[in-house]
C-alpha cells in the first residue's frame, strides 16, 4: 500500500472512539484527519492527541465535518443510530465510504443503511473482532450438526452502560442460527421472565442478558441436547480487538466504490 488511508473518528472521547484513534496512531498503513463531537462540545479546538494523553498529533477536535478542513476517505462510527444516519448522510453528500459498529437499529433505519450503500461503500458489523467472527463461523458448523437435536441459548454479558439489548452480536449469531434452521428470529426467540413459564417449546433461541460493572463483552452459545452440552464461548477482555478489526475493514474499504458489506467479507470467513 503507497497510499495511507485517511480516516475520521466520531465520538473520539467516548471509550472506543479513543481505542480507535491509539489503533490508528501505530498503524502504518492509516493516519486520523478528523475527530468529531457533538455540536457545543467545549473540548472542540484542542488537540486530541494531547488531550487523550499520547502527544500532539496535529488533528483538532471538531463539531462540524468540513471537507476542505477535514478531509479523509473513509469515516468510522461507533455512536447510536441517530447520529450515524447523519455521519452517513454526509458521507453520501461527499462521496467518502463509512465503517458501521454502531447497533440498535430499527428496520426502518437498516433499510436505509442499505440504500445509501448503492452510492457508497459501507461496511456494517455489530462486532469487529476477528475472535468473534470465528465462533459464529463454529456457530454455523456446529447449527448445521447438532441444531434440529438442541436446545439452544445465546447469553451475553455486557458494562452497565449499554443502552441496546440483546446486543448487536447476540442477534447477530441469533440470526445466523435461524437462517440455518430455516426459522424467523423474531418468532424463535425466548427472553427468560419471572414466572411460570412452562416446559420449554421446540425450535427456540433462548436470550439471556446480564448488564454490570465494566464487562467489555461476553458472549456464550449452548447446545443442548437430553444426554450432552456443547458451550462455544468468546471473551473480550478490552476494546483492541474491535478497533483492530474497524481500522483493517477501513483500509480494506477504501479500495471499494459502492456495496454494503460486513467484517466476515473483510476476513474472508
């Protein structure tokens, strides 16, 4: 690669906005053009290399995207759906690609996600950790095998401030195993309730969702049948991982003009 790509962060105060932008920092193939807050942040002007405590790096928090100010090829957002359709509407404006980790979208906003991407080149996960893209590559295999003889639960475990629930990934693999199984998530799935709830029906994904502390993501899978359990687990132990997989997709996104993508094109699963 002759060329670094250029990328702007949103949400560079946020924990993973500023895993990203110490990612970025070390890799050669990438240098950050742009951090952007929201409007009336009183940070906006400062550097932020120096105020995330790794040395002036020449780029000045901002709260408006100027092109000729701030130019880059492509944006990665990790904010909430509300401000990643703007981020994307004005990446459609100017023509630049965008990486989606944001999650809780509507279907409504997916749809548009989706139109966007026959302008520009999008790539939306809602995990980019090669670990986790792994398991749903053994979640599928061992679906395909086992599923029609299992139960099956997908529990996660995430820091008390996330605001979406199930997680991103959880419907991620949720949806994967119904696709194989030839069933519809939304009518597949159970979320454990006080109660009595009864025997447990046939062909269902049991959700079970825990949010303390400062767990940075778990997620178990588990199969099981009358005579034997099988539990495919991946832990996060900090933000690297995700920032890793967001800055690779990047760099593999710049060379794409339009389509909608996910991590697993990027890797190759």
């Amino acid at each position: 690669m002759n060329k670094k790509t250029r990328i702007a962060i949103t949400g560079p105060m946020g924990r993973m906005g500023q895993m990203l932008i110490k990612e970025i920092k070390k890799n050669e193939y990438a240098y950050l053009t742009a951090a952007l807050v929201q409007k009336n942040n009183p940070l906006v002007g400062k550097d932020i290399g120096e105020i995330l405590g790794i040395g002036k790096i020449n780029v000045s928090i901002s709260d408006t995207l100027n092109i000729k100010k701030n130019d880059f090829d492509v944006l990665i957002d990790f904010t909430k759906p509300s401000s990643t359709l703007e981020y994307l509407e004005y990446c459609n404006q100017y023509k630049k690609n965008i990486i989606i980790g944001t999650t809780g979208f509507s279907k409504e906003e997916i749809n548009i996600i989706k139109s966007y991407s026959q302008k520009i080149a999008i790539i939306l996960s809602s995990n980019f950790s090669i670990g986790i893209n792994l398991l749903l590559k053994l979640i599928k295999n061992t679906t395909k095998i086992i599923g029609e003889n299992s139960d099956i639960d997908i529990i996660e475990y995430h820091h008390r401030n996330k605001i979406d629930a199930p997680s991103g990934t959880a419907l991620s693999i949720g949806e994967s195993i119904s696709k194989i199984m030839n069933w519809d998530l939304n009518k597949s799935s159970i979320y454990h309730k006080k109660g009595t709830t009864g025997i447990r029906e046939k062909n269902k994904i049991g959700f079970s969702i825990v949010r303390a502390g400062n767990i940075i993501g778990k997620h178990t899978v588990m199969f099981s049948s009358s005579s034997e359990e099988i539990k495919i687990t991946h832990t996060a132990f900090n933000r690297e991982s995700f920032a890793k997989g967001a800055i690779q997709s990047a760099l593999w996104i710049n060379k794409k003009n339009t389509g909608l993508f996910d991590i697993q094109d990027v890797l190759l699963f």
